[in-house]
C-alpha cells in the first residue's frame, strides 16, 4: 500500500490518504471507479453513506457512450438512477444534476424541467438552479446558439449542510461603505467576497481548454470544485453515477474528499484513473478555481452597468 500527504482543501489540516484506485466499492475507498453500469454501483452502496451525489448524465442525444430511445424511455431510466442516488444520500447531503437540453428535430426540451417532477415524487426539495454560462459550443443556424446549461441543486431534507465561505468570489465594490445609521462608515459588504449567485461563468472544456480529453461533453473541475467545497465536509463521500474521465473524482480527491462513480466506456475510465493518479501526484494541469473569463488581446472590458 502506497501512500502520500496531502493537504485537505481549504482547511490547512493534513492527513494521509491511500492511493489505490478501487473497482469495487468499499466505505473505506478513497477512490472507487466502477468498470460498467452506475446501477450495478450504486445498488452495492448502503444506505445513507454519500454527502453528495454529482453528475452530467446522458441527454439522450446519441452521443458514443449512450443508445438514443424515446424521451419516456429516457426519464423511466433516469428515474431508476435518481431513486438509487437518493437512497445512498444522507438525510442532510445534497444532488446536484447537471443537465442540458433534448434536441429533436431542431426543437429543444429542457431536461431538468423533465425530471423536476421525478425528484419531486422521491422528496427532493429544489434549493437552486444554478445557470451554468459559458461562451463556446455548437452553432446554431435557425435558433439562438445554447450557451448554457443548469445544474439543479436539491437536498434531501430541510437539514443540510451548505457553506458559502470557501466559494466566495470578489465583491464588485469592494470599499463600499453604509453612508448613515448607525454603521455609517463601515464596509457593507463581506470581507471574504460575496456568495457567487446562481449564475456561474465557467468555460467549458472545448480543444484548447487544458483539461480537454477526448470525452465530447466532459464538464470541469472548476464547476464540480464549488459544489463539493460548498456542500460537504473533510473526508465525506462524494458519487458520481456517470463518472466520464474523473473530473468529479479529482475535485473530490483534491479537497479532501472520497469519491465513487462508475463509467461503462473502457476508454473513458482508463483516462479517469490516469487522471486521479496524476492528481494524487499534485501533477495534474487544470484551470484554476476562480480565473478570470480569457479575454482576447485589446478587448475592452464593459464598465459597471453596461
């Protein structure tokens, strides 16, 4: 058995951590990537053991890794993952569902409307539906180009843990100060930034983003980060039913975190292990939590309000 030191997230505390990437779930497994079907994972995992359940499921849009079939089909199907994920989810953890949009003959159906009201039927309540905005992807020719997608964020009961403060970002203004009362004088805004709203600007991985692999749809490290930071504590567990090329098990691994998820694509789940293993090393290139947007060479940036 190998293993490292590494420094747990944002709270300054190390520990030791094992470096073995598992196939078969454990509750002690640092990591654990499943080789086959999210059901036949999540159906060997106890009740109650995951503080977070994280993912970008197929959109049935007959990507390689999926088999295109009728939008009913779809949620049936979805319906038995979301019913597993619930069942290993703590009575306070959260699940958060990255999804886009169904696209049939040019007409768009969005998923998470679609499946609100499975989570629904399973006692999820919906705390946000956070706006993922980026600025690349397909172009379209006879609607408006999608440039974002939604991850919907719901817990399991009315208990649950949530912490802003290591998910702040910069204030806007940050030497405003309340001009009268009886605090006139004093900054009107918090020292460590503001809560970073439900709209998140994030690039996605497109061919010149560092993290790009060959999976077509892989989200990044960035996005997963915040929710991982901001919905569980030191050492807890965090499932990824469609583990595509790791970037949950990386944002887990990297803060402090256990992380499980299955993948059914051999190729993906080679390239998900080849990652993790790089991240235990501290060698693993990705774009920094809270970077600024690129912006072209002698692009003016807009002024407040514009």
């Amino acid at each position: 058995m190998t293993a490292q030191v590494a420094r747990l997230g944002n709270q300054g505390l190390l520990y030791q951590e094992r470096t073995e990437i598992a196939r078969r779930f454990e509750s002690d497994n640092v990591v654990t990537l499943y080789p086959g079907d999210c059901l036949e994972l999540l159906r060997t995992m106890p009740d109650g053991c995951a503080q977070l359940v994280v993912t970008s499921p197929p959109y049935n849009i007959g990507k390689s890794y999926e088999r295109k079939t009728a939008l009913a089909e779809y949620l049936s199907k979805q319906g038995e993952v979301l019913s597993e994920c619930v069942r290993i989810l703590s009575p306070q953890g959260s699940l958060c569902w990255q999804v886009g949009n169904f696209v049939s003959n040019g007409s768009i159906v969005p998923l998470d409307v679609l499946l609100y009201p499975i989570c629904s039927e399973l006692g999820l309540r919906l705390r946000n539906r956070i706006v993922w905005h980026f600025e690349h992807g397909l172009h379209c020719s006879r609607r408006l180009s999608g440039r974002y997608e939604t991850v919907s964020w719901y817990t399991k009961g009315d208990e649950y843990h949530f912490d802003v403060d290591p998910i702040r970002v910069p204030q806007k203004y940050p030497g405003k100060k309340y001009f009268k009362g009886p605090r006139a004088g004093e900054y009107s805004c918090h020292p460590a930034g503001k809560n970073p709203g439900d709209v998140w600007v994030i690039p996605n991985v497109k061919h010149n983003h560092v993290e790009k692999t060959s999976h077509p749809c892989q989200f990044p490290v960035e996005l997963i980060e915040r929710l991982v930071l901001s919905l569980t504590t030191a050492s807890g567990l965090v499932v990824d039913p469609y583990m595509g090329v790791g970037s949950t098990a990386i944002a887990a691994v990297r803060h402090g975190r256990r992380a499980a998820g299955a993948e059914i694509m051999s190729e993906y789940l080679k390239i998900a292990r080849e990652r993790v293993r790089l991240e235990f090393a501290g060698a693993l290139r990705t774009r920094p939590m809270g970077r600024e947007v690129y912006r072209p060479t002698g692009q003016v940036a807009a002024r407040p309000g514009e």
